[in-house]
C-alpha cells in the first residue's frame, strides 16, 4: 500500500471567493483553471503553495450537485484525496474493510481523465481515490514550472 495526499477537497460557494480568500490567507495560488465536472455537477480548481498541500476549491454549479447543501450552509472540509498506486487495489481493500462506495471508479474531467472513486470512511471521513498526479488545465506559470522541473 503506497499511498500519499494529493491535495484537500474544500466546498465552496463561489469559486472566485474562495480562491481569493485561500489567496489572502495562505498565500496560496491558482495552479488551474476552472474544469466542469458534469457527472457532480460542480466546478473545481486547483490551488498550490510550495512546499504545502495543494487544496482542489470544489463549487456546485445546480441544485442536485451532492455537494449543493454543504456549499450553502457555508461549505468547509469535504475529502482527502490520496494518490495510489492501482486504484481497483484500494477500491477492494476499502469494500473489504466494510466501507461504503460514494462513486464508482470513474473519469475525473479535473485530472485529465484519469480514473477516480470517492470513499466513505466513516467517521466523517471522504476519501478521494486517484492513481495519477494529472491536473487538467494547468495555468502558464504552473505549466511552465513543470516543464522546467522535468
């Protein structure tokens, strides 16, 4: 089991506001532009920081977005997403260990297609499951620093 945090899933209202409050804040940054995730109704972006987790600002974009209700009575903490070797591996470990599927294996539009499943842990726990680093829509700057890093 090799596994490591990707990035921290926050709910949010708006996009644009808490982009500039994480801004104002933290310090932190844009690393992506906005992407539509159609199959949960919802808008996210990417935030970075160096040497600090990247955060993924997740916004509802209609009323049967499942994460509509949470956006509106102020949002906050939504999931931890950890990166993984093989995904089907945990998937199972994780429906062995008695934890309940919130999605199935699936495309993810915010990590260029890769595929992705959400887990609850219990406890108030959200898992997000991914087994690449992808973002979709990496800004310029963002897409230079990679390029110059490689």
């Amino acid at each position: 089991m090799n596994m490591a945090i990707d990035h921290i899933g926050v709910v949010v209202s708006r996009l644009e506001d808490g982009l500039r409050q994480r801004e104002t804040l933290f310090g932190y940054s844009q690393l992506t532009d906005a992407v539509m995730n159609a199959r949960q109704k919802v808008r996210v972006l990417f935030m970075a920081k160096e040497g600090s987790c990247t955060i993924k600002l997740i916004e509802p974009t209609e009323e049967s977005s499942p994460v509509y209700r949470f956006a509106n009575e102020g949002g906050g903490l939504h999931h931890f997403c950890f990166r993984c070797d093989n995904i089907d591996v945990e998937v199972e470990r994780y429906r062995q260990m008695g934890f309940r599927m919130l999605s199935e294996m699936q495309p993810g539009e915010a990590f260029e297609g890769e595929r992705i499943a959400f887990v609850l842990a219990g406890q108030g726990l959200n898992i997000e499951l991914i087994e690449s680093g992808n973002k979709a829509r990496l800004r310029d700057q963002a897409r230079k620093e990679t390029n110059s890093s490689t």
